[in-house]
C-alpha cells in the first residue's frame, strides 16, 4: 500500500514509518523538521520519500498530497499523525495547539478526503487521544482539540455515507504512548512503547477500523473518563 503521514519526525509516526517500511509499503514522510525525516531516511535505506510541511499552512499540505502522489503515482492511506501537547497552562500555548490540531488537522483531512473523493477510493487515518472523551486540568485545550477531531472524522465518515464514496475513514485514540510528547512518564500507567502503538494501528488499519483504542484496554478508562460525574474525576485524577 501506499502511505502517507502527516507529523512522522518522531514518536508514533516515525514508528509507524520503520514498521511500515518492514512490512514492504511505500512511504512518504511529512513533517517539518526535514533533518529528522533525512535521518529516517538514511535509516531505511534512502527508500522513504520524505517532505517538510507545516500542516498548519494550506499550501505546504497541498504541496505534500501532490508530492507524494508523485513520488508514488497515488496514495492509498493518509495518516494525519501531526499534534502538538501542551507545556504550559497559557493562551499562547493553547493557540499552538489549536493551530496544529484542529486548523492543520481540517487541512489535512479536507484535503485527503477530496484527494479520495476524486478516486473514489482511499483510507483517511486521523489519530486523536484517550484524552477526547473530557476537558480536565491541566490540558483541556488538548483534550477539546482531540474531541474536535474525532467530530470531524464521525463528519467525513458520514459524508462518505451520503455520498456513497469508496472512502474509510478510521480515528485511532491511544492512551499513554511513550513519545516526546509525554510528560511525567514515570507518574503514569500503561505506557506503551511507540513501536507496540505504530504496530497496533496498522491492525487496525488494515482492519478498517472505524474507531480503535491504542492499546486496546484503553476501552476501560475512555469508559470511565466519559460517564462519571465531574465531581469524581476531579478527585481521583492527578
Ligand atoms: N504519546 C502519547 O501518549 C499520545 C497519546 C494520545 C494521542 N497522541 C497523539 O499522537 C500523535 C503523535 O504524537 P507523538 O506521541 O508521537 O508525539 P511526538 O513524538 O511529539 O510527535 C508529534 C509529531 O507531529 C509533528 N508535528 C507537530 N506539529 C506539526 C506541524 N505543525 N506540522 C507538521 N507536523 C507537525 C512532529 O513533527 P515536527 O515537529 O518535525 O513537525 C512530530 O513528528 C499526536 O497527534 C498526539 O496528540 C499521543
């Protein structure tokens, strides 16, 4: 198959590219530190096609669709791995998510979805997080930026409904992943390592899974955070 991903430098994505690149498929890479994506790149044998993009500017993810479109005369799947966390409780802080994960994520998945839509085929991948399912301190913004996702894609899912289109549409949501994105590892619980995660969202891509939780247990918790009353949460959550 013939991938692409958004955000792919580090973490989940460059996971997902080594074990993709195991497994045989065509890959491109898009990010913006384009010497992390060189460094995969030597590290695969040159064979990955590797992009910068900011997925917050519309040209660049444009760009990005139609290079790797090139490169591998068509995409299959566009994974929309990009998203940024929080270090501070601060506007500019929560303005850099929202720039990135909701603004860079409706570009990209805009964009993949009407690339498809034009083919009548392909496989849109956005990845959102356990942390969707409620706002809570310290990084509720995060947690609404994830929660916005997931309404976007269950939105291009029923458009691709409506309109009869060839096109999956999955939301992958994992729990705690270790990545640079994760702060205070040791405080947490179940974290997983980033080749485990990248392993289990090729399942459940190849699945076309419509939603899957990353590791699957993650069910039990997403369970909890989505009925139990605030007042509870507020008690036993750090
Ligand atoms: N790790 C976890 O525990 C966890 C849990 C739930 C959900 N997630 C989600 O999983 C996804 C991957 O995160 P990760 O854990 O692998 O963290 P990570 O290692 O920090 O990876 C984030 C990736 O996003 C890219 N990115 C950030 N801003 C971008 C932009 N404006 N344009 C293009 N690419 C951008 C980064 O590349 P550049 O900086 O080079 O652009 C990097 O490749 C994120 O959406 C995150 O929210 C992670």
């Amino acid at each position: 198959m013939k991938y692409l991903i958004f955000g792919a430098s580090t973490g989940i994505g460059k996971a997902l590219a080594e074990e993709l690149y195991q497994k045989g498929h065509d890959i491109t890479l898009a990010s913006r530190r384009i010497h992390l994506l060189e460094n995969i790149k030597q590290n695969l044998e040159g064979v990955p096609n590797i992009i910068s993009c900011d997925i917050s500017q519309e040209e660049q993810v444009k760009q990005t669709i139609s290079y790797a479109d090139k490169q591998m005369s068509g995409i299959d799947i566009i994974v929309i791995n990009a998203g940024v966390g929080m270090n501070e409780q601060i506007l500019k802080e929560e303005l850099k998510v929202i720039e990135t994960n909701v603004k860079g994520f409706t570009l990209a998945a805009r964009k993949a979805f009407d690339y498809f839509s034009n083919r009548n085929k392909g496989h849109v991948v956005g990845i959102t997080s356990v942390a969707r399912f409620r706002g809570f301190y310290p990084s509720f913004a995060y947690s609404a930026s994830k929660a916005y996702d997931h309404i976007y894609l269950e939105g291009l899912r029923h458009q691709a409904m409506r309109e009869n289109l060839n096109i999956y549409i999955s939301e992958i949501m994992p729990g705690f992943i270790d990545t640079p994105i994760l702060k205070n590892k040791e405080e947490l619980f179940w974290v997983a390592s980033a080749q485990k995660a990248a392993n289990l969202i090729i399942r459940a891509i190849n699945r076309k899974a419509n939603k899957a939780f990353i590791p699957g247990k993650w069910w039990l918790p997403a369970f909890l955070l989505n009925w139990l009353p605030q007042k509870f949460l507020v008690k036993i959550l750090p």
